[in-house]
C-alpha cells in the first residue's frame, strides 16, 4: 500500500498532508459553533485522510461524572463508552493533559482494548479557550508504531485550532 508507506516513511509528507488537512477543516468549520459538528468533522477528515488510521474519534469530559470520559464523534469499530480518568492511553491523556504517544498498546500498562486490532495510538487532550479540559482525541492504528512526533505536534495544532478558539 504505497499511501501507507509514504505515511509511515516519510515525515516530510506526511507534515504536508496535515498541514493541507488543518486548512481544509478550518475552512469546513468557519462559522460553526456547535462543538458536536466540530468533533464529527475532525473525526471524519482524519479518518478520511489517513489509511493507517483505524479508529479516529473523541472521548469527552461528562459533566454529569466525576472525572469520566464518555464517547463522543467518531469513526471506526464500536469503541468503549466510558473511560475513566487514569484508566487506559485515554484516560491517561485526560488525568495528565498530555498527549500520549503509544506505539505498542500491548506495553502500555492497563491499556483498553476496544478493538482487540488496535496496535498503536496517540491520545491528545482537547481544551477550550479558557483552558479547560473538554475532551481527548484517540487515533488508533492496527500497524504497530504508526505514530511520531509529526502526528503529535500536527494533532495538537488540529485540536487547538479547532476547539481553543
Ligand atoms: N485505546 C483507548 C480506548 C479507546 S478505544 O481504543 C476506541 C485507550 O486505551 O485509552
């Protein structure tokens, strides 16, 4: 699969695409300010955009829950519907407000298995304009190692064009 190899492979592409990728969802989402279209919209462009990524969606912050995550917009196999802070890379990226750079789920203590496919993931935590943590992203991949600093910094910059405004 040359897409893949070229993702995998060659940093300097796959900066391009993302950095093609946040101005077209910037542009999709000028002027809409529900942050349910927003979270869809991002779940599906990255989905969209990249064959190694299996599962692309948001676990948000439940109000209603003492520091729970519920599942929100995505795209991919069923995934959990609650995680709680701490537990698994999500919870992780919650608890910590950092984002979490996995290449073998197998070693990462208390991992939640979702999808028994799932090999390697980023986790990014997602904050509103006055700082609060509103939710994490999750990009999953069934390739071991599918994931780099490139992929983390371009998905910091994803979610905080996206949600931080
Ligand atoms: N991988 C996550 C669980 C969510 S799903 O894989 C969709 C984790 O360990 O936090």
């Amino acid at each position: 699969m040359a897409e893949a190899f070229n993702e995998l492979t060659l940093p300097a592409a796959k900066a391009e695409r993302y950095a093609a990728l946040a101005a077209e969802i910037a542009a999709v989402l000028d002027g809409e300010p529900n942050r349910t279209a927003r979270m869809a919209t991002v779940a599906s462009m990255l989905a969209a955009t990249f064959d190694a990524f299996f599962w692309t969606g948001f676990y948000v912050v439940d109000p209603d829950k003492e520091r729970e995550l519920v599942v929100g917009p995505y795209q991919g196999t069923l995934g959990c519907l609650r995680i709680a802070f701490g537990r698994g890379v999500c919870g992780a990226a919650a608890a910590s407000g950092q984002t979490q750079l996995v290449p073998d789920v197998h070693a990462f203590p208390g991992h939640i298995a979702c999808d028994g496919r799932s090999q390697s993931e980023v986790v990014v935590p997602v904050f509103d304009s006055a700082g609060a943590l509103i939710a994490v992203l999750d990009v999953d991949s069934d390739q071991l190692g599918a994931f780099d600093e490139v992929d983390a910094r371009w998905l910091e910059e994803i979610v905080r064009n996206t949600f931080a405004v």
